[in-house]
C-alpha cells in the first residue's frame, strides 16, 4: 500500500485512527479540541523554543500535536488545522504529529466563529 511503500515520498490523505509510527509523508484535517499554556524549553544547545502541546480530532480519534515558537499563537482551540506532508513520531511513549521542517500547518479558521 502506500502507506508502506518507501519509494513513494507523495503525502497520503489519512485519518487519525489510521495513524502509526510506521506512516510517513501524510495529509490530516483536523479540529483543535485542547490546547495547553505556551511554555519555554531548552535545547541541549542552549537555545529556548515555546511549546504548546494541542490535542487535534477527527471522527475517526484524536492525538497530541506540538506547536513551536510562532505556532503557539497561531492556532486556538476550536481552530481547525490542516498538516501537510506530516510525520508520526512517539513521544513519552505515545503517538504524537509532527509538522516538521518539511511540512506545513495551515489553520482554517473555525467556521463557527
């Protein structure tokens, strides 16, 4: 399949349940359901980085996305987000996406607001 297949770099459209530590490259659509307060960490090279941690859901689950920096006062609760080329990595021993250098967050703004 193509979620499988190492030689396809296309990102894939895929839903939350469907995600696992072996996917790579996807598209995800979501609504932001919690958002946690910004706060500084540090690298081990010194530098300091915001971090949020928001939970994002579709109808099919949900998961923890980290937001760096400028993305933590980019995105709200009731926001919805759209991650292209994606990745999935485990963090603390859960499931986590990742927007990384290669990928984009896109917010779509709530359509209720």
């Amino acid at each position: 399949s193509a979620l499988t297949e190492k030689a396809d770099l296309r990102a894939v459209d895929i839903r939350i349940k469907d995600l696992n530590s072996g996917v790579k490259h996807f598209n995800l659509k979501a609504n932001v359901i919690e958002k946690s307060i910004s706060r500084v960490v540090h690298s081990r090279s010194g530098l300091s980085y915001h971090l949020s941690l928001a939970t994002i859901s579709d109808n099919t689950g949900s998961i923890k996305l980290p937001l760096w920096n400028v993305q933590t006062d980019l995105i709200s609760v009731g926001d919805t987000v759209q991650i292209e080329n994606g990745r999935v990595k485990r963090f603390a021993g859960e499931l986590q996406v990742s927007v990384g250098k290669k990928g984009k967050l896109n917010v779509i703004k709530n359509e209720l607001a």
